[in-house]
C-alpha cells in the first residue's frame, strides 16, 4: 500500500518543505529524472528517496505536494493525473485563484483530492519565518505532516482557491513593492537625481534608502522565479475587475534581471539600474 510523500519539485523551496515534512517522521519521495544536478543535491541533502521518475513516485505516495514555479503548476498537475493519481494533490505554487481551480478541476477528474495551498515566507528552514496556508477537504490531513517540523500550517475555511488568493494578495504588496522601489531608483539614476532622492528619503521616509537597496540586491538573483508570479497577481487583479498594469510592468522588470540567475554574488544597485534600463 501506498505509503509516502511525494514533494514535486525540491527546488529552494520544495526542499525545505520536503525536510520539514521528514522531520515528522514521514517517508519523502522525489523523482530525479529530468531534474538538474542542484536539485539532486538539494534532494540528497534533505534526505529525499528517489523514485526516479514520476509514475513510481505516484504508486509509492497517497499525498502528492507541487511546488514548482508557476508557469509549470498547470502541467505539472496534467502530468500527475494523467498517470491516474487518486490520492491528495497539493498545490502548493503561487498561482492565481482561477489557476487554483483550473489544477483542482484536473485534479478530481483524474479521481484525486485537490488542497490549495499558498506558502507565505522564504524557504522554511527556521521555526516561525514560514507559512503554509491550506484550504480543502483534506487540509488537515495535510497539515498533519508538518506537525514536528519548522513549517507552520495554517487551516482555513473559504471557496476554492482561498489559500492562493491569500498568497496572491501578500506577494501583490511584497515583492510588488521591491519591484516599484528599484524600478524607482533605476529612474532616479538615469535623471541623476538619486542622490537627491536619496537624502529626501533620509528626511521623510528613512527606512526607504537601505531598503530599496538591500531589497532589489536580495531579490535579483531570484527575480527568474518571480517573472511567473508577477503574471499571476496581474491575473488574479484582472479577474476581480482591478487594474493588473502594475504586476504586468513589475514581471517585466523582474525580467530583466533574470540575467543575474546563479550568479557568484549579489549584484550592486549599479548593476541592476543597468539592467533595468536596458532595452
């Protein structure tokens, strides 16, 4: 019988999850094939069995947990039930509430459970800097796995795509914001008014400074994963009937930083005002 975990995929994140749910004492499963040399490591580091590929995970596992970038969340669900999956598919990824629904209805026509899921947080590797948000019939058969772990999970009633609404919703101000501060000091320097910008900001809004420095520094070489997200917040925006011009613009940006991808060190803010200023 079925017995274990499957994390799909353990990247930065997905590994941290994966751990905090083999802290727990739960039997973890990944697949490695088609997956990257940093993945395996990561995987091996956590302590991940390999299943090798994906359909020898599913008959292993009765809780399947996707956190992938975006952009593959659809597929990746297609992919799961396509191999027959029946038992409780977790999605996990930053998508919009209709995307939600979209991988739910995949999920249950394929004979599964569906749980929405919205991680709130950086990777969870410390007690108290992360969140799990969790909506669905199973949601506490799901936060169950993370009883003995560093990943806090949070139940909550609410129609379908609750939990990604909710991630939806934080990340719109979070990582929308660092996106506006450096698009602002990008515009800054090429006026040549950031040193006066900056001596303002000292006088009437003092945090802003190092924060928009250490912010945009922080994200550049990560801003690869956040193109997908800014697209689903802009989604999420146009089918409330709001404005989604602001995400659009904040996933471009976002973009052009993809450049910085695996690089050896954090860029300086020099650096990415070039970037983002280049057509």
């Amino acid at each position: 019988m079925a017995s274990g975990v499957g994390v799909l995929h353990p990247g930065e994140m997905g590994s941290s999850v994966a751990a905090a749910v083999r802290a727990g004492g739960n039997r973890v499963l990944w697949a490695s094939e088609g997956r990257s040399p940093a993945s395996v490591a990561r995987a091996a580091a956590s302590q991940l069995e390999d299943a090798k590929e994906l359909g020898a995970l599913l008959r292993e596992c009765e809780i399947v947990l996707s956190v992938c970038p975006p952009h593959a969340a659809l597929a990746q669900a297609e992919a799961v039930a396509g191999l027959g999956f029946r038992g409780v598919y977790v999605d996990a990824n930053a998508v919009a509430p209709a995307s939600a629904r979209a991988i739910a209805q995949v999920a249950r026509d394929a004979g599964a459970v569906f749980v929405d899921g919205g991680l709130i947080g950086p990777p969870a590797r410390r007690p108290g800097t992360t969140r799990l948000y969790l909506c669905g019939s199973a949601a506490e058969e799901v936060a169950a796995l993370f009883a003995s772990g560093p990943l806090e999970t949070l139940v909550f009633d609410g129609p379908e795509g609750s939990a990604s609404a909710l991630k939806m919703c934080f990340a719109a101000y979070t990582k929308g914001s660092t996106a506006l501060l450096a698009a602002v000091r990008a515009l800054a320097q090429h006026e040549q008014v950031d040193d006066a910008l900056v001596a303002e900001w000292t006088r009437s809004l003092p945090d802003l400074p190092a924060r928009s420095e250490a912010s945009a520094r922080a994200t550049a070489g990560k801003a690869w994963r956040f193109v997908g997200e800014m697209e689903e917040i802009a989604a999420s925006f146009a089918a409330a009937g709001l404005p989604d011009g602001f995400h659009r613009a904040a996933a471009e940006l976002y973009r052009r930083l993809e450049c910085y991808k695996d690089a050896p060190r954090p860029p300086s803010l020099e650096e990415i005002t070039r970037a983002l200023l280049a057509r």
